[in-house]
C-alpha cells in the first residue's frame, strides 16, 4: 500500500481501539482483535499482499545482512526504519553507505553468496543431469516452504534451514566441475 511500517501500525491500533482493544484485559481477546484488523487488510489489498509475501521471499536469499550483522558487532548503533521486504537500488545502497566496515562486509557476504548462488545453480543443473530427482525435490520444496512462512518481511536469517541445501548444491557442482577437468587433463 506504499505505506511505512509505522503508519500502518498506527492505524491499525486505532482501528483496535474502535473495536475495545484498550478496554480488554484478556490478551487473547486483543489477540483476537488484531488478527480481525488483518485479515480484514489483506482481504482489502490481496494484490499488494501477494507481491509483498512474495518479494518478502526473495528478500530472505537475497538480504545480505550486513547492517544486522554491523550492529551486533558494535559498529552501527543507527536505528534504521523497519519496514517491509524491498528490493530496489535505494535499498541495495543503504547496505553499503553507512560506514566502510559494513560495506566492507557486504562485499564480503555478496562474493560468498555468489560462490554459493552460482555453484547452487549449476549443481542443480548437473543434478538434473545425473537423474538426482529426488535431492532436487527436497531442494526446491524445502526452499519454496521457508519462503512462503517468512511473509513479508524476508529477514536473512530465515534462510538458515535451506542453506545446507545450497551448500550441497553448490559442493555438487564445484567437485563436478573439477572432476570434468582432472579428465580433460589426464587425456592430454
């Protein structure tokens, strides 16, 4: 709805206060209100929903982590807006503007998400290849489900569970390719 995280939480909280939020006592009955006043939103702006949860999935491969990362090591103390997954060149830059250690370390995260993204994409090529039907239905179903329940905001750090998967993707083909070449060199 080209809303920030904060205008939207404000009217939401007005809306549950229309409703008896702040007069109710019983948390569950709060809980009750604000899951109303969603699906009431998502009902009103399922398009934007949709493109939202979905964006919020490629955020969670995609999100370097970098700034999250600064701030548990004490370099960035900025409080930076929430808001919901983006992917754009403003949001891209805000990575690497801060400061020269975190862009530092996003460059560092992004060369070792090329290593894996890449190998990740030729393993499951080679994969396919070689009939492994099976790894590639686990791969990709495992991936497809941490990608739906992350919602909207994608956070990095929801990607955890299907990294090993990559990795073994990725493993696949960089000793694939490297055995090509080792039999290539012993014909010569």
């Amino acid at each position: 709805t080209h809303r920030n995280v904060d205008s939207v939480r404000v009217q939401f909280q007005k809306k549950a206060d229309s409703l008896g939020f702040r007069s109710e006592a019983d948390i569950f009955k709060q809980s009750d209100i604000y899951k109303k006043i969603a699906i009431d939103y998502i009902k009103k702006n399922k398009a934007a929903y949709i493109k939202t949860h979905l964006l919020g999935g490629i955020n969670m491969f995609f999100a370097i982590g970098n700034a999250g990362i600064s701030k548990t090591l004490g370099w960035d103390d900025n409080k930076r807006e929430e808001a919901f997954a983006e992917i754009s060149t403003n949001r891209i830059l805000q990575n690497f503007t801060h400061n020269k250690k975190e862009a530092l370390l996003g460059i560092i995260i992004l060369f070792i998400l090329a290593i894996e993204y890449i190998g990740a994409f030729l393993g499951l090529l080679f994969l396919w290849k070689n009939k492994q039907y099976f790894f590639i239905l686990i791969f990709l179903l495992t991936a497809a489900y941490f990608m739906l329940v992350t919602g909207v905001v994608g956070t990095y750090r929801y990607k955890l569970a299907v990294v090993p998967f990559i990795c073994m993707a990725a493993g696949y083909a960089y000793v694939y390719l490297l055995s090509k070449k080792g039999n290539s060199t012993k014909r010569t």
